[in-house]
C-alpha cells in the first residue's frame, strides 16, 4: 500500500518508475487509499515483454469490477478505483491470485 491518496498521477508516476527502475519482466498494481473520496485507487504497470500474459488494464479492471469499482488503459498501464474501503484486504489478496495466475 503506497499512501498518496487520491492523486492517481502520483501512483501511476510511482509505478513507471518502479519498471524503469527494475527493467524486464516486472509486473506492479499499486493501492492507496483515498480517505477524502472514500475510494481505493489502483494503478497497474507491466514491462512490454509481460503484457501478453498480463495486461495491466485487465487486470486492474478485473480487481476493480470484483468489487464494484471500474478501470481501463493499455496493456502496459491503467489505473482504476474501489469505492469501497471495506474490501482493501481482500482486493490486495485477489490482485495477488490474479497475479499469480497469469505469471506462475
């Protein structure tokens, strides 16, 4: 959980740079909680060469819609949000087992 609240720019930055940093084969969602709109904000980054087993945009559309939220992008980046702050652990977790799922 990368605390940033609701500046989505910020978190997508963050994870650009967590790829660039990193190089090939790398795969990043990351959360913060945006208290002032009581929402979950999510932001995905994945290297060229993951993007066919992973597309950033369908898997953070399919965490956000698991929990009623929306999102979109590319293949290599997209954000999107939970309005729902109740389910954080469990949006983690299924992240993680979607993840897991496509790249192990």
């Amino acid at each position: 959980m990368y605390e940033v609240g609701g500046d989505q720019k910020l978190l997508q930055s963050t994870a650009s740079t967590i790829i660039e940093g990193l190089g090939r084969d790398i795969a990043v969602m990351l959360f913060s909680v945006d208290q002032e709109n009581e929402k979950l904000i999510l932001c995905s980054t994945v290297s060229d060469n993951l993007s066919s087993r992973i597309s950033a945009s369908d898997w953070v559309k399919r965490v956000a819609t698991n929990f009623g939220g929306k999102g979109g992008g590319n293949a290599t980046r997209a954000s999107g949000s939970i309005n729902d702050l109740d389910n954080v652990s469990q949006a983690l977790h299924y992240c993680r087992n979607i993840a897991n799922e496509k790249l192990i």
